[in-house]
C-alpha cells in the first residue's frame, strides 16, 4: 500500500481522541469513525463547536478589491481592460472543491509525557464547554504505532492545524493537501491533529476498520482528564509516582478495561 507523509512532520508525544462512548469504545476495538471534511461545513450551526464554515478553506481579507475584463487573449499577451473596483475591506476565500470530499480523522494533540505521569486536559472545561455530549477519551501513547495502522490499509496525509485568522494565498502553498490544515484563531484550543486519507472519497461518514488500538492506547472516562489522571505502565512505577505526588490524592487504581 502507499503512503505518503508530510516531510519533517513532528508527533506528539500523545494524541487523544475525545467523544461518546459507545463511538470511543469503537475506536478503541479499531473501528474509527472517519468523514468528509464537507461534513463539518455542513454541521448545524450553534450544534456544538467543531463546525467550521471555513473547513478547506483558504481566506484573508484585502482593503479593495478589483477586477479587470480580458479584452485580447492571443500567444503573444494578453490585453486587460479598465480595472473596476467591486469591494471594500473585503475577505477572499478559496477552496479546492475535489478535496472536500477526502476523508478526515481528527484528534487532540497532547504535548506531555503520556506514561508513567499524570495526563490531564488544562482546557478540560472550555472543550467540555464545546462538545458537551463527549464523555470519554481515547489516550494514545504511541501515536506512530497508531498512524501505521492506518497506513496498513491506506495512504495518509497528517499533520498539526496551524490557526490563524489570514492563511497563505494558494500559489504559496506547493502540497495542495496542505490547504487542508488551516483553521480560524477561535478554534486553536482545539489543538488538532488532523488525518487525511487522500485515497478515499466520501459523501458521508463511513466507518474504517483497523487493528485494535489495544497496543498503542488508553480508555479512560472524560472527567478523569479534568483533574488529571496517573498513567504507569507497572505497579512498580505506579508507587514510584504515588510517592513522588504524596501531596495530591488519588483514587484506586483500576484497570482501563472495567471502564469499556
């Protein structure tokens, strides 16, 4: 199978997933939910806060705006006429319509040590604030294991969301996949990381069955990340790190599995 990823690309030491739990149990077995990146243009306005009317787009503002009719098109030039101004202080927005319909998968991208340390969301309230029906998360400790078996079944294009209120003009931009990881300012805490699978096509949501993430991934209740969460990969660890946080109070330690 190809595939292809973006050079230099930097992954973080975690990603997490957050939504539902019936949807991440689902993807905790393999089966990820993946859709269009139209969808998300699409999306009921005031729903929640992860529709974007920009989704795909390119766009920044420009004091006037002109055009100028082609009166001569031969080999040699071309002949303009009159410019006419048709707009002040206006924005342009730009979009390549065949790569709306490209699948996406969407996580968090979780910058802390996510083993053997306490994981917990600073923006925990703002998110929930968002997405108010997500009560589970998907912690992902080793997300290239998890990229490669997406890659197992199809090529990908992945990358970090750069979040800005004026993007670059498209001739800047030599990957037009990369036109794909922009999004306004209001939306940066959402920290994404986003998937694009350019092989598949879609209308609407399907779901793509991959290896379990049994490997490369934890399942922990949302409201664990809140306060935050100890992760350790042995008992050993686990007292090593009760001790070192003697001044913070935990529960009892469970096993991710009781929770699905």
């Amino acid at each position: 199978m190809s595939s292809h990823y973006q050079n230099k690309i930097l992954l973080p030491p975690a990603l997490i997933k957050l939504g539902e739990k019936k949807y991440m149990n689902q993807f905790f077995d393999g089966n990820m939910w993946i859709s269009p990146i139209s969808k998300f243009r699409k999306m009921e306005e005031g729903k929640d806060k992860i529709a974007d009317k920009y989704e795909g787009e390119l766009y920044h503002s420009v004091e006037d705006l002109y055009i100028a009719p082609i009166i001569s098109d031969t080999k040699e030039k071309i002949e303009y006429g009159m410019p006419i101004k048709i707009a002040n202080e206006t924005e342009l927005r730009f979009s390549y319509k065949n790569l709306l319909n490209n699948a996406m998968f969407a996580l968090y991208s979780y910058w802390n040590k996510p083993i053997n340390s306490i994981v917990e969301l600073y923006n925990y309230d703002m998110l929930k604030n968002d997405m108010p029906t997500y009560d589970t998360a998907v912690i992902i400790y080793n997300p290239l294991r998890f990229l490669e078996k997406i890659k197992k079944i199809t090529s990908i294009y992945c990358n970090h969301i750069q979040y800005t209120d004026e993007t670059p003009n498209d001739f800047e931009i030599e990957n037009k996949l990369q036109t794909l990881f922009y999004k306004r300012k209001q939306f940066q805490e959402q920290k994404e990381f986003r998937i694009i699978l350019p092989e598949m096509k879609l209308s609407d949501s399907k779901k793509l069955k991959i290896d379990s993430l049994g490997d490369c991934a934890y399942l922990v209740p949302l409201t664990a990340l809140k306060k935050g969460i100890l992760i350790a990969d042995s008992k050993g660890k686990y007292n090593q790190l009760l001790k070192k946080h003697s001044n913070m109070k935990f529960g009892e330690m469970n096993h991710f599995s009781d929770f699905t």
